[in-house]
C-alpha cells in the first residue's frame, strides 16, 4: 500500500469500513472478472416521508481479479429542497481522486479536518446503522468488468 493510502486510511479510520465491506461482499456472488461494484443502501420510508437515514452508495473497484477491493468512493443523497421530485447527492467522498462534495461549500479537497471530522462522525453513524438492521434495501450491482 502506498503512504498516500497508509494516510488517507489512518486519517479516515477505513479499517473499520474495510472489514465491514469485506463480510457485507462475502455475503454476494461477485464474477470473477469483476473490476467495480456498488453498493447501495436505503431505508424505503426515506423516498415517502422525505427524512430519516439518508440512501448510501459506496462503490469499490480492484486493479486485477485478484487484486483486494479499494474504496473508490462514498455517496449519500438527499432531496436539495422541499420541492424536489427526486433525490441529489448530498455527501460525496471521492478517496479514489481526494476530493469532497457538499452542495452548501461545493468541491473541497478531501484531507481539510472539517472534512475528516464529518466523515469519522458519517462512519460512525453508518456502522450504527448497519448493526441496527435499519437498512430494508441493500444491493450490489456489478459496473465494470475487466
């Protein structure tokens, strides 16, 4: 693993999102030739009463069909204002190109602290999530082959 990794995975305490992706993957039949799968997340009641936990999309891809899974990204969405027919993204952490996206502050780079500290609170609340069994929908989707 290269230092840059080394320190946006200390930085962002990905240990604990690693292992987690890892037992949530196991759980699916990936082809072998998979190169980039998603992950989604949503909780149904989100899309009719417009609040609670927000959907999730983490997308992984690996560089050979042997080589480990590595987070390319990490999206949750909302809807941009009461009007809205549809959801927009809300969080985007991209870790593949170290940028992050808030409508409110637009594009920023990735290593800021206010950035760090969102996404170590984000993580932690999406773990919380998980191991509440809070999500109904969960799907992976594979979206690049080699």
């Amino acid at each position: 693993m290269s230092n840059v990794l080394k320190e946006i995975a200390s930085a962002f305490q990905l240990a604990s999102l690693h292992q987690l992706t890892e037992l949530i993957l196991s759980c699916y039949h990936i082809p072998e030739d998979s190169k980039r799968v998603v992950l989604n997340f949503k909780v149904s009641s989100f899309y009719t009463e417009r609040c609670g936990i927000q959907p999730v999309e983490i997308q992984l891809e690996r560089a050979t069909p042997d080589s480990p899974w590595e987070l390319r990204f990490i999206a949750t969405f909302d809807y941009p204002d009461e009007e809205a027919d549809s959801v927009d993204v809300a969080l985007y952490f991209n870790f593949k190109y170290r940028w992050f996206y808030q409508p409110d502050i637009e594009r920023c780079e990735l290593f800021r602290p206010e950035v760090i500290a969102l996404f170590i609170a984000w993580l932690k609340a999406f773990i919380g999530h998980l191991q509440d069994n809070q999500f109904d929908t969960q799907t992976l989707t594979v979206v690049s082959r080699f």
